[in-house]
C-alpha cells in the first residue's frame, strides 16, 4: 500500500523543520491565504466531482485556460452520472482546447467506474480515489483533503519548490512528501494544500520569487537564492501546412472538410482536424498564418485553400456542428481565427 504524505508522520523521526517552525509556517501561510486566494470558480464547492475536475484540468495546463473550459464542461456533464453515461466522442469534444486528451478519457472511465462500483460516490480517503483510473497519488491526495478534509499533503511542482527554497535542500521524492506531510495543518488539510501550491503559483514562482510580500519569509532558509537555477530548455521551431476547404452545402453557413486522426494515434486519438499537406504552395500565399508551441516546439502554421481535396478520408461538417466536434487545439485555434467557431 502506497504511503501519502499525512501530519501522523511526524512523530517517530527528526523533521527537517522544527515543530515550532512547523506552527508558525502553518499560521503565516493560513492567514495569508484566508486574504489572498485567488476567487477561482471551483474553490467555492467542496464537490468531490468538481474537485476532480479542477484538478485533472489544472495538470499542464494555465489557470486562465481552464477557466475557459471548467464551467462549460461543468454545463455538459453537471454529475459524475452525467459524466458516465455521456459518450465519448462529447466528453472529447467539450475537453477541446485543454490537450492531454488522455485526461479525458481516463476521467471518462473512472466515472463509470465510480457509478458502477461506487453507487455513484466518490471513495472518501485518498487510499481509495487512488484506485480509480487517471487518479495518482496528487491527485488523490488533493481530492481527499480539500473534498473531505483528510489530512494528507499535496506534492506538485509548485509544492516542490518551495519546499526546496524553505529548506534551502534539494529535496527529492519521498523527502518532499515527507516535508509536505510535516508542515501540514491537518485541520485545515485542504485550505493549506491549495495555499501552499497557491504561494508557489503566485509568490514563489520559478524564475523570481516575490520573497519581499512572501507570508513565510522569516522562516525560509534561500529567500530567494535557489532561484531560477533550472536550464531553460531551448524551444525548437518547426513549419506545418494545413488545408482549409470551405463550401456552400449543408448548413447555413456552409461547410468545412475535417478529417480523424488514426483511433490508435499516440497523441489526440480520434479527435478531428484539418487535413495536413505535406508542403505550402510555394507560389501563393497562404490565407493566414498563425503561431502555436506544444511543450518545447514553436510552430509556425500556414493555412492554404486547395482545390483538390488534400485527404480521402474526412467528411463535410456543417459549420453549425463544429462546437460539438471533438476537435484537437490546433484545429479549434485555426478555425477560430478563420471565424468559423
Ligand atoms: Fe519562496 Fe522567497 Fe518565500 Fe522563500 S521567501 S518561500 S524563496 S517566496
């Protein structure tokens, strides 16, 4: 059995923070918090659904995007029955824009699941959210203490450099949550995980932390001297073409020619796009061009109109319907900007 970064771990070993450190931290990060938090929407349910929602839609991806996104998948799919008894190809559709489909699809299982072997509610300890698919051990943990308030301590990125900083170690693995376990107030488990990943995401941010307005700077051991020491990975660059055929036909406002990706692709299985060409028309010019970065390439996409169709396969979707097609980002953002979405 997994072991979660929990307050009883304190007891039987030296902690790296002194428990008179540990009440203080508790109280100054508390108390900024209770000021500073952020009014995000999901912050105002303790919902186990809506909960895991947030937080399966908040990994590797901005605050900004899923406020986009958050409440209108919430719209589609109010429970996790509704979830559960949708298809796929809607709950895909609705995550459009956020990538990581893989998410999706595995919140799309562990809903049945929950409806089939849970009678339709959440597990209640973290030990148990672990079992469902798509939960880790962060996720589970974050669900336990800020749905049901069991005292278990989060681990994310934002988690992990502070605790270094504070430390002024580099703390890895097991030691972070070990540290994170040590710190929390386990009758407050849920406000303090969302404070400390809040001070991470808005104090002490990776390249220049804010420790002049930081709650805890009287107890951090770096303030601030850890900074920034990460390798900035170098971004590649790459040029890609897509077709963009539009036609009167079905539909007020005509149609246009997507295609499916291959239902066994590594990334976006089955999701909708527009046909790629191989190549630009070297003589024409484009109808726009638009800039897109997947992690670490930057993407300069070229649009065309082609005459030909670029792609056997793919079918006319009348623009009307094109909200409720499963599209990947890319897809979305192009139409988007041709204004057709
Ligand atoms: Fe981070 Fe600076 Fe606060 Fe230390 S004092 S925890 S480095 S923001």
């Amino acid at each position: 059995m997994r072991k979660l970064g929990g307050a009883e771990t304190v007891q039987s070993r030296q902690s790296l923070f002194p428990i008179p450190q540990q009440r203080r931290f508790r109280s100054s990060l508390l108390a900024w918090y209770n000021r500073h938090a952020r009014d995000l929407p999901w912050r105002a349910s303790r919902d186990p659904y809506r909960v895991w929602l947030s937080e399966i839609m908040l990994q590797q991806t901005r605050v900004a995007a899923v406020l986009e996104h958050y409440k209108e998948f919430l719209r589609r799919f109010p429970t996790v029955q509704r979830l559960a008894t949708a298809r796929e190809a809607s709950v895909l559709a609705a995550w459009s824009g956020l990538g990581y489909y893989r998410r999706a699809r595995m919140m799309h299982a562990a809903a049945k699941v929950v409806m089939r072997e849970h009678g339709g509610e959440f597990p209640v300890t973290a030990e148990g959210l672990l079992t469902l698919p798509g939960i880790g051990r962060y996720t589970a943990a974050a669900i336990a203490s800020i749905a049901f308030g069991e005292p278990v301590a989060v681990v994310d990125g934002n988690v992990e450099r502070v605790l270094q900083r504070l430390s002024g170690k580099r703390l890895a693995g097991e030691e972070l949550w070990t540290a994170a376990g040590d710190l929390l107030d386990a009758k407050r488990s849920g406000d303090f995980n969302q404070a400390m990943m809040e001070l991470g995401a808005t104090v002490c941010t990776p390249r220049a932390p804010a420790c002049l307005t930081c709650p805890v700077i009287e107890l951090c051991a770096t303030r601030g001297e850890l900074a920034a020491t990460a390798k900035s990975v170098p971004q590649r660059k790459r040029e890609i073409h897509y077709a963009l055929n539009h036609r009167n036909g079905d539909g007020r406002n005509g149609e246009v020619f997507l295609v499916q990706r291959a239902r066994d692709a590594s990334l976006m299985a089955s999701m909708w796009e527009l046909p790629e060409l191989v190549s630009g028309n070297g003589t024409a010019k484009p109808l726009f061009t638009l800039r897109h970065s997947i992690t670490v390439t930057d993407y300069t996409v070229r649009v065309w109109h082609t005459d030909a169709l670029p792609h056997k396969d793919g079918k006319w979707t009348p623009v009307e319907r094109i909200e409720k097609v499963a599209l990947t980002g890319l897809a979305r953002k192009i139409l988007r900007k041709a204004e057709l979405l």
